[in-house]
C-alpha cells in the first residue's frame, strides 16, 4: 500500500514553456484591446489590467501609446464645461442638476441588463460604487426606472433590496419589482401603513394611487397586503385606520377592474354564514344589486340570528346601495324600496361588540329614524329629479335629516350627479341654487366628508357651462364661496392648494381668485400656521391677483397679513 502523502501521480502537469508563452501572449493581446478602448484610463479595473500586461511580459512603451492615445477625457471635458457655465453665472445646483439628468438619460437609453448582470456577478460582492449611487435620489431615482424596464435583471433586483435595506423603502411603492422580494414588499407596506396612521386622510390623495398600484400587482401581493392589515387591524389602537386602509385598497382594485370578491368575504367572516356570503358574492361579483339577493340579505338581518354588520359594510355594496337609492336614472322596484332602505340604515346606525367569535352587545336604537329619514330624502331627491322646483319648500326637512351622516352621503351623490348634468344649468335661476346650500349644510355637519364636498365642487368650478360668460363667472364666485364655506370649517390647505393649481396652471379668470382672496381675508386672523402661510402668502403676493386690492397707506387687507407674514417670518 502506498503511505499517506506519497506521490501518486494526481499533480497536475508542470506547464511547458511553450504553453506557458502561449498564454502570456493571450492575456497581452486581452490588455491591449482593452485598452485599444476609448478612455480605458478611466476604469476602475485599470490597474489590475497594467498589473496582468507587465506580469505577462507586455512592452512598456505599447501601453503608454494606446492609453494616451485613445484618452479623450470625456469625464473631464463635462467638468470643464460644467466650469465654464457657473462662471457665467449658472448656479451651481443647476449645473449639477443638468449634468446628473443627461447622464441619467444617457444610462437609461445604453443600459444593458445582461452585462450589468455579468458585470455584478464578476464582482463576488456589493460594488462600493452602487452602495456609493444609492445615498443619492437621482441616482435611487433611475434605479428604480430602470427596474420598471427590466423586472428580470438580478442587478437590479439586488440594487431595489439595497435601497430598501438603506432606509429608503417609502420611495419603492411604484416599482413593481419590489412586489417580487417578500423582505422588500413588507418593509414598504409597514411604511406606507404607518405613514397612513400618522397623516390620515392628508395621504389619501397623494400617497395612496402608487401604494394601491404596488398593492394591486398580482393576486398574491393583494392577498399578502390585505390579510396583514386585517390581522394588525384586529390587535392595535389603530384598527380602524388600518381598517379603512384595507377597504380603499379595495376599493381601488375593483375600480381597477381585479376580481377581489373572495378575498373580501373570507376576510370579514362571510363565509361562515352560507345564505349572506352566497347573495353577496353574487352582487360584488358583478358589481350590481338585484332584489332577489337584497330579499335575502333583507331577512337575515331581520331575522333572530343576525350576521354580524361587518358582512354588509363592505365599501363596494355600501356604494351600490347609495346609488340604487339617490343616482338620478335608477330604476328602484317600489315594493323592495324599503329593503334597500333598511339593509343601508342598518349597516349605518346599528353598533354591535363581538369578543371571541360572541356578540356581547347590540344596539338599535338609531336604526328606525335613520331608515325613516333615508326613506323621506329619497322620496324628496325622486320627486326633484322627475318634476323640478321641490326642493326649496323641503329645505327644513333635508337640513333636519342631514344629520345623519349616511343621509348626508346620500344627498352628496344626488347632488353631484345632479349638477354635473348639463340640464342642470337650463333651469338655474338662483344665484345660490338650493343644491349648494345642501353641500354647505354638509360641510357643516360632518368634518368627514370634507374631501368628498370638496371634490364635487371641483368638478363643478371645472366643468364647461352653456351660460353667458358674465352668468357664468358669478356662478362659479358662487362655487368659489362654498370651497371659502369649506375653508371656514377647518378644511383648510386642500383648498388652499387648489387655488394655488388654479393659479399655477393659469387657467382661471383672476378675479376669481381675487375675489377668493379677498373673502379668505376678511375672514382670517393672526396668529397664522406656518403650512398655512407658505400656501396662500404667494397668491397673495401676485400683483396680477391682489395689485388693486392694496392703497397707498398699506391699511388694507393685504397690506396688513403681508406685513405680519413678514414680522412673523423676521422672528
């Protein structure tokens, strides 16, 4: 037997010289194509390069005559000319910021996901550089561009999960390819879940399109999402707003046209009641009430053994039986009139506590003068729409029924509907239709629907009108005084910051927002919110806008909230 470490012939092969010269002259030629390349020079892998040609006998004086030859110094020629532009008097941040999109521009349109994929794999690790990158938003910025392109670059993949790692994850909500790494997706969503609890209502606009896109990718991404949230929602002080994070989202999946009726149901118990899951599956499916459904529901929740509400509070049938009962044009069956009445009282006014699967607690005492007061506005909006002029003989009765927050909800899409009709204008007599009065009533009454009013006066103010050009401004002075309604009820920055669109996208008459102006004015004191000051001081400050408001002695309206914005902000 051979002893232990004797040679047994598994060396390998001592190389020949022959072979040995023939290699060198393969690693020379590889040295010298690469720096046959234009401004090789400027390579971070230059040195192993100069490195691998002199190991491999490479002459000296070849190397100097195709690096110094093929230098063109791109990167230096930018910082020349990036030079020349701040001494002409080009600020510094704009030059950066013009040199930083052209290379941004010119990455996007040569990116190629297979080298870059080579290229990360060569390196065995993180590159110091694109940990480098990513400190940066306009570097975080074309990532994630670039990563909507090529969802299947692992390069990219990996750079996502980097900036996620790095603290970044509120910016990931509109790439898609974070919807593939479970650790990203989670991060994001706790963010933007969190951010939903700290803000509320101000996020709904701004951050909640991009967040349900990111949501509303895939089946298993909205499954993953919605389950998280009703988990979470059942154990923190935040359900609720966790809750109702969970219904826009969606709501946004249906109006996106996703199939989430299943999801929905399971996750609100339904399925333990066959009869009430079945009748709503039906009607969520096709996005559509009919009466036999309604006639079931109708019964269970009239029955001893009640569902619990949660299984008709889903958002989706909540709007369908607002519309079935105050969109002008639906055709209601007068005999099942009162069903749709009471299942929308019902999940409106009943309040009931469930511990450990048992209801502890039910209360019904709202649900006869909510159903009776449903009843009396839909009767009184049927009757407006069909003969006209009703309205303002009932203008107690609609304002004593307005409390109610779901009559409320109610009458706010009757009048949406109803003034966005081009017929409407045919019959407006009233400087202050009756229909703005309800929205000024609405205002006032219920703080929640702040952003719903505010919307359908945007509507209103923005839609076309066949009305005189005269007519037609004092009309929307009249809408501009409802938003100034609005404002006086606490709902203050989203109308400011309309009114400084309007006056970005120059596409409102100026006395409009002088007269906006002029009303806000007189209506307000000191002392002024800083949010508040940074929004409405530039309107104010537009000569165009507030120029003939002022006089000479600086005692006027504008005179005197400039000066103190001025005093305030020298503080």
């Amino acid at each position: 037997m051979d002893d232990y470490g004797e040679d047994v012939g598994w060396d390998e092969a001592a190389l020949s010289p022959s072979d040995e010269k023939r290699d060198n002259e393969v690693i020379i030629q590889e040295c010298l194509q690469n720096f046959s390349t234009k401004d090789f020079i400027m390579e971070p892998d230059i040195f192993n390069n100069i490195r691998r040609y002199y190991q491999a006998g490479g002459v000296h004086e070849e190397l100097v005559k195709l690096l110094s030859e093929n230098y063109t110094g791109i990167a230096q020629s930018t910082n020349l000319l990036a030079n020349w532009l701040i001494v002409t008097g080009a600020k510094v941040p704009d030059v950066e910021q013009m040199v930083e999109n052209h290379l941004e521009t010119l990455i996007i349109k040569h990116f190629d996901p297979k080298k870059a994929d080579s290229i990360f794999s060569a390196e065995g690790e993180t590159p110091s550089w694109l940990e480098d990158m990513i400190v940066h938003q306009t570097w975080r910025s074309m990532f994630y561009k670039l990563a909507e392109h090529y969802p299947d670059c692992l390069m990219l993949n990996f750079t996502i999960k980097l900036i996620s790692d790095a603290g970044y994850q509120g910016e990931i909500t509109s790439v898609s390819t974070a919807c593939h790494q479970i650790e990203v997706f989670s991060r994001v969503l706790k963010t933007s879940a969190c951010t939903f609890l700290e803000e509320g209502e101000q996020t709904i606009d701004s951050n909640l399109p991009e967040f349900s896109r990111m949501v509303c990718y895939g089946q298993h991404t909205y499954l993953y999402a919605q389950c998280l949230l009703n988990h979470i929602a059942q154990d923190t002080e935040g359900g609720t707003k966790l809750k109702r994070l969970g219904q826009e989202l969606q709501k946004r999946a249906v109006e996106s046209g996703h199939e989430v009726t299943e999801i929905t149901l399971s996750l609100n118990g339904a399925a333990a009641y066959p009869r009430a899951y079945s009748a709503l599956s039906s009607m969520l499916g096709k996005n559509s009430l009919n009466p036999g459904d309604i006639t079931v529901l109708y019964k269970l929740f009239n029955s001893s053994q009640l569902p619990p509400c949660a299984l008709i509070r889903v958002p989706q049938f909540l709007e369908l039986l607002l519309e079935s009962l105050f969109k002008p044009g639906q055709h209601l069956n007068p005999e099942h009139k009162f069903k749709y009445v009471y299942l929308l009282a019902y999940a409106a006014s009943v309040h009931e506590t469930w511990i450990e699967n048992e209801r502890t607690m039910l209360n019904r005492d709202e649900l006869k003068t909510t159903s009776q007061a449903l009843d009396k506005i839909h009767s009184l909006c049927v009757q407006e729409t069909k003969k006209g002029s009703q309205l303002l003989a009932e203008v107690g009765v609609l304002f004593q029924c307005i409390r109610f927050p779901v009559v409320a909800m109610g009458l706010l899409k009757w009048v949406d509907c109803t003034v966005c009709d081009p017929s409407f204008f045919k019959l407006l007599t009233d400087s202050t239709p009756v229909h703005l009065a309800l929205l000024d009533e609405i205002s006032s009454c219920h703080a929640l629907q702040h952003r719903l009013v505010l919307n359908v006066l945007i509507r209103l103010f923005e839609s076309p009108t066949p009305l005189d050009t005269l007519v037609e401004l004092e009309f929307k002075k009249t809408v501009l005084d409802r938003m100034i309604h609005l404002l006086s009820r606490g709902y203050v920055v989203p109308v400011i910051n309309y009114i400084n669109s309007c006056l970005e996208k120059q596409n409102t008459d100026n006395s409009l927002i002088r007269h906006f102006v002029t009303e806000v004015l007189e209506m307000i004191a000191p002392p002024y919110s800083t949010e508040f000051v940074q929004l409405f001081l530039p309107i104010v400050r537009n000569e165009e806008i507030t120029g003939r408001l002022r006089n000479a002695d600086h005692t006027d309206d504008v005179s005197l909230f400039l000066g103190h914005c001025a005093q305030q902000a020298g503080v």
